[in-house]
C-alpha cells in the first residue's frame, strides 16, 4: 500500500514539474514576443521620418533603409501595412513594392514555405495588400505543388495571380483545385478589371456555372455595354437563374434596344422574369413601352406590379399614364398600385 501511495505521489510531482516547465516556457515565450514587439514598434518610430521621406518625398534612397536582421524585416512588414491601411496610394504601392523586391524577397518566400498555415494566410494578404508583384512567380509555383492547400489559401493565390497577371488566371479559374462559392467567384471577378473580364468571357460557354452565373452579374455591375449580346444569348439558357441574371443585368445596363427579345418574358410564369422586364421597360421609348407595363401593372405578383408603376411614372408623360391607369382601369390591383405610385417621389 505504502508503495502505490509513493508511486503515486512521485507521479504527481512529475506532473507537476512538467505543467510548472510548461508555464515558465509559456512565459518566457511570451517575454520575448514582447521583446519584439517592442523592438519593431521602437524601430519605427525611430526610421519613421525617413519612411515618410521615401514614400511620400523623393528625398531618401533604398540603400538608406536597408534592414540589417531578420527583426528589422519585422519591423518594415508592419510598417508597410500600418502605412497602406492609413495612406495607401498607387505611388506609395510601387515604392513599397520596389523596396521589398531588392531586399524582402526571400523573407516573403520564407513565409510562404511556413508550415504555419495561419502564417501563409497571413503573407498571402500582405502580398495581395502591398501589390508585390515581384511574387507572382513564387505564388505561382507554390499553387503548382501538389501540396494540398486549403481553400483560403488557394483563392488568395488566384486573387493575386489575377490581379498580377493579364491571362494565366484564366486556368485556374475555369478548373479551381477545390469547388468554389459564388461569393469566392464574385470577391476574384471583383478584382479583375474589364480587359480580364473580356478575356474570361471568351471562354463562357466552359467556365462552371456558378462561374458564369456571378460573369452575368458582374457585367451588370460594372456597366460592360460591350457584352449585352453575351446577357442575350443567355436569355435562350434552359437555366432559369441565368435567364433571370441576364434580364437583371440588362435592366442595369440601362438598354432597351431589342425590346422584341424582351417582351415574351412579360408573359413568363415565372415573376422574377415578368419584375425584370419592368425594370428593362423603364428604358424603352414611351410608345412601345406602355403595352408592355399596362399588362404587367395588372400582374397578380405585387413586386411586378409595383415595378410596373415605377417604370411607367419615370416614362415621358408618365405620371399621366399612371392617372390613366386610376380612372380608366378595371383592374383593382393597377389601381391601387397606381395611386400608391403617383404620389411618390423617385
């Protein structure tokens, strides 16, 4: 008995030593990460002169700021990013991005090879934020890997490879290593700029669909009048959410020129096509665009309905329609939707 009360006292204290080991290690690592801390704050309020020199002056070279020790590149990293959250510009972009190709390089290549997955996270941000192009080659290769990323990870890498690069995105985005979201594809396409847009809607008809359903609304988005016959081919799609995204960025193109391609969705049984060819009408020329939203003014879905009355009141001679509709029609819901329009202002 004495013997099993010893053992288990002697484990005890070897517990205990052990957990007191790992607090003192705890601490100590603690300790000197506010050490450090404190060293890159001191760092930058010592050189912040000569910062604000180079970035926003001419006055001081890239030898005068060149890091001496791994903490000084710390330093510089944290800097940059307190410098691109407060003042960030397209000028202070390329000297931050000319300073850090001669002499931070290899310690964003370290980042990336971490087997912290928090920390290439982390690296991957900076080199979208900073714009360092001079990583494009390394964040390629490391997408090339067969090492298994994870989808953080590999949407990053897609934004800055089409942010970096004119048409290797094209690759990646037709055929991702993992399955992508809508959100995914609308937060890549929200980073590309038209001339990508048109290269990545030459392939449509092989790009996922999800893909293509985020293209259309992209197009809408941003304007990009020179594929509105892009958003008419999809209108013949047999998937109703493209035909629905089509008319939608249509009616935000602010375009009613084939109104023949338009008006048979004024029949469709499905309301969300009738709610946007009310949108697209608003458009049209009053004569041709009256027929079409007194028939839809009289839609048993209220939203169609509504709209119907808001494009008629934005038309020449609107409000004079919509009084029309009031004192001629039979129909009680245009009535009412029409007298509830007819006094608002828009």
């Amino acid at each position: 008995m004495d013997k099993i009360l010893i053992s288990l006292l002697l484990v005890i204290v070897v517990l205990l030593i052990i957990l007191f080991a790992l607090f003192f290690l705890l601490v100590f690592y603690r300790m000197q990460e506010v050490k450090k801390k404190e060293k890159v704050i001191k760092y930058i309020e010592d050189r912040q002169v000569d910062w604000y020199e180079y970035l926003l002056e001419e006055d001081m070279s890239l030898e005068g700021l060149k890091p001496h020790g791994n903490l000084e590149l710390e330093a510089i990293d944290e800097l940059f990013f307190r410098v691109n959250y407060h003042i960030s510009s397209d000028e202070i972009k390329e000297k931050v991005n000319a300073f850090a190709a001669v002499y931070m390089s290899d310690y964003y290549k370290g980042k990336l090879a971490s087997r912290s997955r928090e920390l290439r996270i982390n690296t991957l941000n900076k080199i979208s934020l900073f714009h360092l192009r001079f990583m494009l080659d390394p964040v390629s290769a490391l997408l090339e890997k067969k090492k298994k990323h994870s989808k953080t990870e590999l949407i990053l890498m897609y934004e800055i490879i089409g942010k970096f690069s004119r048409t290797d995105f094209v690759a990646h985005f037709i055929a991702p290593k993992v399955p992508l979201g809508e959100f995914d594809y609308k937060k890549l396409l929200m980073g590309l700029d038209e001339e990508q847009i048109n290269l990545l809607a030459e392939d449509f008809d092989v790009l996922p669909e999800l893909l293509q359903l985020t293209m259309i609304e992209i197009i809408g988005v941003h304007h990009y009048l020179d594929w509105l016959p892009l958003l008419h081919k999809c209108l013949d799609s047999s998937d109703q959410e493209m035909r629905i995204r089509a008319l939608k960025s249509i009616a935000e193109l602010e375009v009613a020129d084939s109104l023949e391609l338009y008006e048979p969705f004024s029949h469709s049984t499905i309301w969300e096509e009738r709610l946007m060819t009310a949108k697209i009408f608003r458009f049209a020329p009053t004569d041709e665009a009256l027929p079409i939203l007194k028939h839809l003014i009289k839609d048993p879905t209220y939203q169609v309905r509504a709209q119907a009355a808001k494009s008629i009141k934005s038309l020449k001679n609107g409000h004079q329609a919509l009084y029309s509709v009031i004192t001629m029609s039979s129909d009680e819901f245009a009535v009412d939707v029409a007298e509830e329009m007819f006094g608002k202002e828009y």
